[in-house]
C-alpha cells in the first residue's frame, strides 16, 4: 500500500514538473495595419517601376512568381492579414530580383544602343565638326554608366538617353554643317567661273589670286572637317570671286569706252578729212573753171 501511495506521489510529481516544463502556447501576433499597407504599397511600386521599363522582358518566371505572390496577398488581406504579409514580402522579393537584373540587363542594352548613336556621330565628323556638343555627350555617357555601376538605375537610364540625344543632335550639326560647305563651295565655284569668264586672272590678277588662295583654303577645312571654318572661308572667296570679276568688268567697259571714244575721235577725223577734201575738190573745179575761162578770153 505504501508502495502504491509512493509510486502515486511520483507520478503526480512528474506530471507536475512535465506540465511546467511544457512553455504556454504563444498567442497569434496581429499584424498591423499600416505595416500590411506598407508591404502592399511597396509591391504595387516595385511592378509599376517593372512595367514602366519593361524589365519582365528580362525576368519573365520571376515577375511571375511575384505577381502570383501578391495576387495571393491580395485574397488574404482582409481574412487572413498574418498570410497576406508573407505573401506581399515573397513578391517584393520576387521583384527586386527583377529589378535588380532586368536593370542590369536593360541598361547594357541601352548602353549598346547609345554607342550605336555615338559611332554615327563620329561617323559624320561630329568630334571635330561640333567638338564641344560631341565632349558633352561622352560626359553624359560616361556619367550614365558610373549610376549604373552604383546602383542608380533609373538615373542611369535618364542619363543614357540624353546621351544618346545629345550624339544624334552632334549628328544632325555635323551633317547639317557638311551639307552646308559643300552649298557654299558650289556658290564659290560659280563666282570663280563667272570671275574667269571676265577674264578677270588677267584684268584682275592679283584680286583673282588671293580669292583663289581663300578658296583652297576652305577646301582644306571641308576636308578636315573644320566645317564652320570652311563656310567662312568659302563665303570669303565668293566675295573675292566676285569683286575681281566685278573690276575686270570695269576694267573691259573701262576699255571699251576708250575704245568708243577713239571711235568718235576716229570718226570725227575722218569727217574732218572728208570736209577738207570736199574743200579741196571745189578749190580744184574752181581752179579749173578759173583756167578754162581764162583761155576762152584769150580765144577771143
């Protein structure tokens, strides 16, 4: 009997130590409301930001997870708030990852396409036709891959695309400058063609020779690119051209109203000589008359 009663005493005792061994069960956190519209909010930009660059292009199985995560999030929010925490923060996980190398992805695209935009720039003389516009652009490009290269990615991305602007703009002068020279080296040509047709090499040499020598020069410049140079230069000869064809036009009308002159003089002479002769002829017949006369009184 005693034994029973001791092994009752014991097993009482275990239990007892059992059960205040065994912690309480901890009762449900609720989650807090702003914290779940935080997570929501934050997931909601996070795809915004996806959708805006196009990043699930890149991370297509990713954005899917994420968006399925938040689809689920979105179901559980209002019955089961703890559930719809967890899924919000696995789609913001599910997006930063796309985030994280769909940038990485895009941008070196963006890259590629920029330098594309940069060797036609170059392509068309840009970095010595409009030196400083072409510097300004490297100085872009060369910012938009250091933001890249911290992070900065939507930075990185305005960056890239003003540089690629700013190399098609440097393009477009360049072009737009070439295209330019060459019109003014066809007007100057045009000027040189009418100054020789005045003969103005020889009328006006050394005018004709210096217009030559400005000409050439410009040609140099287009040939080098220097194309704002070179339209000075061709504009300068034009003028040239033209204000030796303009003296040697003086020069022959100059001439030929001396020419007219002599003409008149000429003229005058010879009127002059007609007049004497008919002077001269009627003096004759008179002479004439004069004698015949004469020998008739002494016939008679």
């Amino acid at each position: 009997m005693k034994a029973l009663k001791y092994a009752l005493a014991v097993t009482t005792l275990l239990l007892f130590v059992v059960a205040c061994a065994t912690p309480p069960e901890d009762d449900p956190v609720e989650v807090a409301p702003e914290e779940l519209e935080r997570l929501r909010t934050q997931a909601q930009e996070l795809q915004a930001l996806i959708a805006e660059y196009g990043l699930d292009e890149y991370e297509e199985e990713e954005f899917a997870l994420g968006v399925a995560a938040f689809e689920r999030g979105e179901s559980l929010r209002t019955e089961d708030p703890d559930g719809a925490l967890e899924d919000y923060e696995q789609s913001i996980g599910h997006f930063d990852v796309v985030v994280e190398r769909g940038f990485g992805a895009l941008l070196v695209d963006r890259q590629s396409e920029v330098e594309g935009a940069r060797q036609a720039a170059i392509d068309a003389r840009a970095p010595t036709a409009v030196a400083a516009e072409f510097e300004d652009a490297e100085d872009v490009l060369a910012q938009a891959i250091e933001l890249r290269e911290t992070g900065a990615y939507e930075e990185s991305y305005a960056s890239f695309a003003d540089a690629e602007e700013r190399f098609d703009s440097s393009r477009q002068t360049a072009e737009r400058l070439h295209e330019d020279a060459l019109a003014r080296q066809d007007e100057a040509e045009t000027a040189k063609q009418a100054a020789i047709d005045a003969r103005a090499p020889r009328a006006a040499a050394s005018e004709f020779e210096a217009a030559e020598e400005v000409f050439v020069q410009g040609k140099e410049l287009l040939e080098d690119a220097v194309y704002e140079d070179s339209i000075a230069s061709f504009d300068d000869a034009e003028e040239r051209f033209n204000t030796s064809r303009q003296t040697a036009e003086r020069k022959r009308d100059d001439a030929r109203a001396a020419l007219d002159q002599l003409d008149e003089r000429f003229s005058e002479a010879e009127t002059q000589a007609s007049e004497v002769e008919r002077e001269l002829e009627e003096e004759e017949r008179a002479l004439e008359e004069a004698v015949e006369d004469e020998e008739e009184r002494e016939e008679l």
